[in-house]
C-alpha cells in the first residue's frame, strides 16, 4: 500500500476538522451519541477527500505517458520508446486500459 502524500494528509485532516466544526455547530447537539455519529462521519469524508486528492494527478500523467509512447508515426524503436525493446513495443496489448493500476516494475 502506497503512503499518503504531504496533500492527501492535509486536505483529508482539514476536512476532518471542518467537517466536525461545521456539523456541531449546525446540529446543536450536545448527546455523545450525537457527537459520535457526527465524528464517524467527519472522519468518512476525510477519508473520501483524502483518497481522492491523487486521483486526477495521476489520470493526467498516465494520459500524458500513453501519449508520448504512442506518438503517431515513430518506429518502434524511436526515442519515446527508448526504454521497450523493439520486439515488444506491440506486445502490451490494451496496456493503456492497466495504466492506472499498480505495477512492481519501474
């Protein structure tokens, strides 16, 4: 499992924060079962933030990677593909459909 980044730890505790203050002081609460349904729920979205912050970071490069891979008209074995011997530049087929899974090679 990856670590959290720097953003994804402070937008997720923002969140959090935010979240309890706003939703305690609307509710006007005062019951501890009140304050913990509220706090599950602060810590929820924090999560949800948190987990979603590096998503669209991520889409983008792949797009970006995907594309300078496959510029149109460079052979096999052109500088975009300076790292995939020539006989297995085709052979990944459908590998931009994997490109946001995870991979142990680098």
């Amino acid at each position: 499992m990856p670590r959290p980044t720097a953003a994804q730890l402070a937008y997720g505790s923002a969140t959090v924060v935010c979240s309890t203050l706003v939703m305690l002081l609307l509710s006007g609460t005062s019951t501890g079962i009140g304050v913990a349904v509220i706090g599950i729920a602060a810590l929820a979205l924090g999560l949800l933030v948190a987990v979603t912050v590096a998503l669209p970071g991520r889409a983008r490069a792949a797009r970006a990677a995907g594309r300078a891979r496959t510029s149109p008209g460079a052979p096999a074995g052109s500088a975009g593909n300076a790292r995939v011997p020539a006989a297995r530049a085709h052979a990944g087929a459908g590998a931009e459909s994997r490109s946001g899974q995870h991979s142990l090679r680098r």
